[in-house]
C-alpha cells in the first residue's frame, strides 16, 4: 500500500532484494560537530558551463539541510559528466554547481578545486559546525586512470579519512560500484543512506512487494536488451505490461509484421516470443504507428497499422489506434510504472505520444500512483512541464531499473545495517 511518506525515516525496508535487511538512515547518525561525508548526485546538465536543469540539486537539498540544521560539517561529494581528459576536466567542472547550491541554501558552499591534497584537506579542517564544502567532480579522478570508477582501494580510504561517518543521498549512481560510494562505504566508521535514497528505495519496494492493484507497466525507450531482467520480472508482478516505444518493434518483427527502416534488434526476435509466451496475455502491443522516411523533425508523417509499415519508412512514435488500447489498459489502474518514452518525444512532430501518455497519467493522478523510472520519460515529463503532477520521478533511470529488475545495488548495499538485525 502507498502512503505519504513525511518525516517516519526510521529505517529502511529492502525484504525483496536478497532476503532480509534494514539500511540505517541520516536520522539515526549522531551529526553535532561531525565530519559528514555525503555522497549526492550534481550530475546536472550544462551549456557552456552554465546548468540547464537544477532538478537534481534540489532534490538532494532535504538531506544537506538536515546535516545543516544538525551543527555537522558537511563534506559533499558528486561526479559530473564523463572525464576522459584534461579538456574533460575543464569542461566538467562542479564550480557552477556550488554556486547555484549556495543560493539555493541561501549560504556560503566552499568549493575546493580538487580532489585531493594539501589545500582540501586545509580548508576541511578550518569548517566551522554547520558549513558546507563541496570537493570537486569526483571523476577528475578517472583521467588517466579510472580510479573513480573502479573503486579504487586507495582512492576510497583517502577521502573517508576526510569524514567521520559517510552519507550516500544518491540514488542515481547506486547501481555502480565507485571509490565515492562502496569505497567510501566500506572505509567509514560509520555509513547510512540519505532521505533521497530512502525515498527512492521506499517507494520502488512498495511498487514491487504491495502495490495498490492492477499494477501497469509502461516500457519504452530503443531496447528490449537492456529491459530483458526487468519485463521477466514484471511478469510475475504487474497485471499488465504495455511494450511501446522503439523496442516494441522487435516485437512485431516477431510477430512476422515488416517494420520497415525503424529501429529494430532482429537477434531478439526469439526471445520477444520466449517473452510474450511466457507473459501469456499481459503483454499489451499497439496497432498503429506514426512514420517517417527520415530520422528529422521536418520529415512528413503518415499513419500506419503495425502490419502494414512500408519498406522505407521508420516508426516515429505511436499512432491514435495504439493510444486508446493503451488508455483502456490503464483505465482501471491503481499503480503504474513508466519507463521510457513512447516515440522520438526529442522532436515536436512526434512527441504527440509521449505527450498524451504523461497528460493522461498526470491527470490521473488522484486515481493512479505513476511511479516515474528516471532517463528519459523523466526528462519527457519534465520538458512537458508535468513534474509535479506525479507520486514519484525517480532520479535515478538505471538504478531505478536494476530494482526493478531485482538485482541488489552496490551503492545500497554496502550501507550499515540497522543495529541488532
């Protein structure tokens, strides 16, 4: 059952991944006068150095607010980009960040142009009860060597020497396991998980063990490859599964039908059978599409039935026959999950299915828990301007589909249990 979760952050559920556990939270830490290392999620998107989407800042403001009000010192950490290079670091640099973070706390955020050294260890050691500094972009340390992301053993005790307890608040990079989270883990006194990942860990446990039903899953996006894990597990948990977006073109494929130029993995045609005869009747197709001859906005549209695509057409997004079955799946919704865009919601001309799904789920919203799966139907509900007409977004697209699909997640993981359990 779903409930409004507001300040009950006891501790944290996780019975369905691998047996039994509780993860210690931020409530539970002893913060006065405290060293707090926080692991938070600043991989923000910028344009010319300037941030385009502060979304994720603020939803990690509920913890550092926390840390701030409890008289800790806090120590944040956060990657920024792919750095493969000395351009890289340049370009990838968390300084905007710590400027928009400050005016958002409305307070001074110390920001230390390295990873390492002399200088940050300095101005940690000046912090004053309360204060706030943030290290710079923690992949600097993947160039030459990815010792970030290869969770560096030596990399992973130098920065918990810097604390006395370690915080992971994010979500989004949960899934991989790097020196600025397991290795910070492991080396911590002491380690509990934010409210950011408490919430998302919450409410993707609620979706999968009690969900409010019927539970509807809605994939999209390029590949059925990379959703294989979570639809054979959905299958034994929602009551429906609606394939759309690029991936339902293997699907038709399978069932024999041309699919033109669109995009299409013609080596999984046998497995989208094995997956729609092992759902039996819960995995819903649509009938129509909308194509193009071009990969471009200004390419012309036509409508077609999913068995009469032409040669050198692609499908774009969904047509009008496909979006009432779908919204006749839905109808009776109590709990959906939304991952993936229905069509190139990228480009105006056909966003038209994307669109409709979030104006209908949000409109819902009294009616249906839409748990939002990160990526891009996050962006898609954001760009539509929908955010928060909907239960939950969550921020984290992979983490959030590794749940999904069952699998434990390194960043989670490696937290401290709860006491005595």
């Amino acid at each position: 059952m779903f409930h409004n979760h507001t300040n009950s952050y006891d501790i944290i559920s996780m019975n369905n991944f691998g047996g039994n556990m509780k993860i210690k939270s931020l409530e539970e830490l002893k913060l006065s006068g405290k060293r707090v290392l926080m692991r938070v999620d600043f991989n923000v998107p910028m344009e010319e150095g300037k941030i385009t989407d502060d979304n994720r800042i603020k939803a990690a403001l509920k913890s550092i607010k926390y840390v701030i009000d409890s008289n800790g010192k806090l120590i944040l950490l956060s990657h920024l980009g792919r750095v493969k290079s000395e351009n890289d670091k340049k370009k990838y640099s968390l300084e905007p960040v710590a400027k928009r973070l400050g005016e958002l706390l409305n307070k001074k955020v110390i920001f230390v142009p390295f990873t390492r050294g002399k200088f940050l260890e300095q101005q940690i050691l000046e912090m004053k009860n309360s204060d706030v500094l943030l290290i710079e972009n923690t992949r600097h340390e993947d160039f030459p060597e990815k010792k970030e992301s290869n969770n560096d053993k030596d990399l992973g005790e130098y920065w918990s020497s810097l604390g006395d307890l370690f915080v992971n608040d994010a979500f989004g990079t949960a899934h991989r396991a790097h020196a600025s989270n397991v290795g910070l883990a492991t080396n911590s006194k002491e380690s509990a998980a934010g409210f950011l990942m408490e919430k998302e860990i919450r409410l993707l446990n609620q979706v999968i063990q009690n969900p409010v039903r019927p539970l509807v899953a809605v994939l999209g996006g390029a590949k059925v490859s990379d959703k294989i894990g979570v639809i054979k597990n959905l299958i034994s948990i929602a009551d429906s599964i609606i394939i759309t977006g690029a991936m339902a073109y293997t699907f038709y494929l399978a069932k024999g039908y041309s699919v033109g130029t669109s995009l299409v993995e013609k080596d999984k045609t046998d497995l989208a059978i094995e997956l729609m005869n092992l759902a039996k009747n819960k995995i819903v197709l649509g009938e129509d599409v909308v194509t193009a001859k071009e990969f471009s906005n200004e390419s012309e549209k036509n409508i077609r039935d999913v068995n009469c695509i032409p040669n050198d057409e692609m499908g774009m997004d969904v047509g009008p026959k496909t979006l009432d079955i779908y919204f006749k799946t839905l109808s009776n919704a109590k709990t959906v999950i939304w991952n993936g865009p229905l069509g190139v919601f990228e480009f105006s001309r056909f966003q038209n299915g994307t669109k409709k799904m979030a104006e209908m789920l949000a409109s819902n919203r009294s009616k249906i828990n839409t748990v939002v799966g990160g990526g891009d139907s996050a962006a898609a509900v954001i760009k539509f301007g929908l955010e928060s007409s909907f239960y939950h977004i969550s921020t984290g697209g992979g983490a959030s589909m590794e749940l999904l699909e069952g699998k434990k997640l390194p960043g989670i993981e490696c937290l401290d249990k709860k006491k005595g359990f």
